[in-house]
C-alpha cells in the first residue's frame, strides 16, 4: 500500500485522482480512525491510502505534532509514503517535511512543489504562475497566506542558511537534508523523480506525484467511461474560496444560467445575533431548497469580493449550517466543494470521514463518493478552475 500525507481535503483528493490515472484505487480518509493497526489493516487493499492531516493552518510546532503522529504507524506499514504540500508552499512546509522525515526514520526530504502544466514553475530560485512572479497573481490577496515575495526560500521561511536547500536538476542529490528542486517542466520533474530511492522522503504537488509513480514503475492507463454528470441531479456548489478566486466561479455560474445565492448581508457581519442569525439561516436554506428543486442546480457563496466580512471560519460554519440543513430536507445527487477550508469544515459538519476517489474530471479536480452512503462529491482547490463539465 501506497501512503500520501496531505496536508488539506483539496489535496488530499487532488492526489487521490492522479492514483486512478496510474490504474490504482485509491481511498482518502480523516487520518487514522480508531486503532491504527486495525485500520491499516482494512485498508491494506487500496492501492492508494490518503490521509489528510488538515494541517496546513496550524502552527510549524503543532502541524510537525499531527504529522508525526500519523507518519509514526507508516514506518513498517507503507510500502512508501509520499508527502503532499501546496503547490505554492502556503502552510508549515518545512516544519512537517522534517517531522515527516524523523517519524519515518529517512535521510533526505526531495521538495518539488512545481505543477508545470498549470503554469506553476520554479526558476532562478523564484516561483511563477503562468509567467507572471507569485505575489503578483492572485495568491496576493490570499486571506491566510498572502504571497508577498516569490523567493522560495523565504516563501519556506527559512534563509539561505536554513534548513533548505535549492538544487537544479543537474545537481547531484546530497546524502542527508531536505532539498527543493528547481523545474521548469515535465521533464525536470522525471529527472528529480528519478533520484527519489529508499532512503528519501518525495514532498510536492500533485505533478511530482505523478512523475514518482512512473519513476517506480506505474504506466498511466487509459480513462474509464463514466456516466454523465448530468445524471448526479441536482447539484449544488459550494464557494467558499477567498477573492479573487470565488469571483471567478461565481462568473461561470452565471454565464451557464447556474443561479447564485450569496451568505445574506446580515450573516455577513461576524457578531449578527445567534436568534436571528438561526432565522436568517433558515431563510437562506428555503431559498436554496426552492432553486434546486425548480432548476436542478444552484451555487451558495460566501461573497465575491469586498462585501465578504467577519473571521473566515465562521463564515464558513454558517456556510456549512445551510448546507448541512438542504441536504437534511432534500436528496442532492452531486455536491461540489470549492476550496480545501471550505471542503473540511463541510465534510466535518456532515459526519463524511472516508471516501473512494471515482473519477477524475481535470487536474486538481476529483470526484469521490462517500463511503457508508452518501452523495457524489467533486472538490477542487480554490485557485484551480472548475471545468466545463461541471456546468454543461
């Protein structure tokens, strides 16, 4: 059995996907459940085992504390274990890539967080987006993690004598550390994927991943038919992901004729009334209910933009109260979740734990089903694009 450490749902589901690619099933799930022997043991016939750590907001010392505790019971369980990041380093990066490696008793940690297909490279020591520096994208006005530099080393945290240190992928790989490895392209990626051996512990995205499992022997397998998702009716997203990024699928929505119904303003403020907060709530999710009874599909949203107010996680309860309230009066075939915080406090709030990973619909999007019984469920992070199928 194969082992991914995710660090957030989006993630972990993203991962799970590129598993099915290389014709292996893969499951994601809430760390351990139970006893850890034992549930290792159930799993043991998921070629893909994804756990998510759900740590990147933690603090460096309680995020290394998570993973440790997980990686721990994977030493002579997995028969190895890959370690899933953001692709923009958001989060305690390093702090988990070094509890990872002490947990698992490994020399080195190979740090590759570039997804060149989508546009995200490494060069000269500086990260790019389609071209353009990292904290001139978007990711500048990440609520949690603004991107106010495209230095990697400081993107980590760490100076040029940290902890870290930057190759390129005609560099030799040194006996004992952690290491980023610089690429631009798929091929950069294959190079730093070959030097991974059994002495190394894999960090980075979910391209990374993919040349690792080709660099270990898997052959990528054609795509399964699969049916429509038009027949997973009615569908309901869920937009939780900070501007600019859910301004941009609340465009889509509407230029499919997908009906967009935003937080109500008096939710909005962070210390409305529990009382008629409850009421407002309850409003919003008759509202809901109506849309998707009468148009088989509908779009709830935080907000766009500046109207967007309060601490985020309580926005996202308040989301999450709503959802959890339509899906308690109404059978929806097929829920999409938009953003690793807002698929968390979701599946947390609804009691999903583990899921099967289905289908994947396009790079960084996958559908799962829940296990144990429950609707379709398609996740993306927030800055990736929901394809076209989604609103066909």
């Amino acid at each position: 059995m194969i082992t991914i450490l995710a660090d957030d749902f989006t993630g972990a589901a993203e991962v799970g996907a590129v598993a099915l690619r290389y014709g292996l099933s893969a499951q994601v799930q809430d760390r351990f459940e139970g006893d850890v022997a034992t549930d290792l043991g159930e799993r043991s016939k998921v070629g893909v085992l994804v756990l998510n750590t759900h740590s990147r907001s933690l603090p460096p010392r309680e995020a290394a504390a998570v993973v440790t505790e997980t990686a721990w019971p994977l030493r002579r369980q997995a028969k190895w274990v890959y370690k899933k990041i953001d692709s923009v380093l958001r989060g305690p990066v390093v702090a988990e890539a070094q509890a990872a490696l002490s947990a698992l008793g490994l020399a080195r940690a190979l740090l590759v967080p570039a997804n060149p297909l989508l546009g995200r490279t490494i060069r000269d020591g500086q990260y790019f987006i389609g071209g353009v520096p990292l904290h001139q994208t978007g990711f500048a006005a990440d609520p949690e993690f603004p991107a106010r530099t495209s230095d990697v080393l400081a993107l980590l945290d760490c100076g040029k004598k940290g902890p870290v240190t930057l190759l390129g992928p005609g560099q030799a790989l040194p006996a004992r550390g952690i290491f980023v490895g610089r690429a631009a392209s798929t091929a950069d990626l294959a190079a730093w994927a070959a030097k991974v051996d059994a002495t190394t512990l894999p960090v980075g995205g979910a391209e990374f991943l993919a040349a690792v499992l080709e660099a270990k022997g898997h052959t990528r397998v054609p795509r399964p038919a699969q049916p429509p998702l038009e027949n997973r009716r009615p569908m309901l997203l869920v937009c939780g992901s900070s501007p600019p990024h859910a301004a941009e699928t609340v465009r889509q929505a509407r230029a499919h004729g997908v009906a967009v119904l935003p937080m109500p303003a008096e939710l909005l403020a962070e210390k409305a009334a529990e009382a008629d907060g409850t009421t407002i709530r309850q409003r919003w999710a008759d509202e809901v209910v109506e849309v998707l009874t009468r148009r088989g599909s509908a779009v709830v949203s935080i907000g766009e933009g500046a109207d967007r107010g309060g601490c985020p996680q309580t926005m996202l309860d308040r989301l999450a109260d709503v959802v959890a309230a339509v899906l308690g009066r109404m059978r929806v075939g097929h829920v999409c979740m938009e953003g690793g915080a807002t698929a968390w406090t979701l599946v947390r709030r609804l009691g999903w734990r583990r899921f099967n990973v289905r289908r994947e619909l396009a790079p960084g999007v996958a559908s799962l089903q829940v296990i144990g019984g429950g609707p379709a469920v398609t996740i993306k992070p927030g800055s990736y694009a929901w394809p076209e199928e989604i609103w066909s």
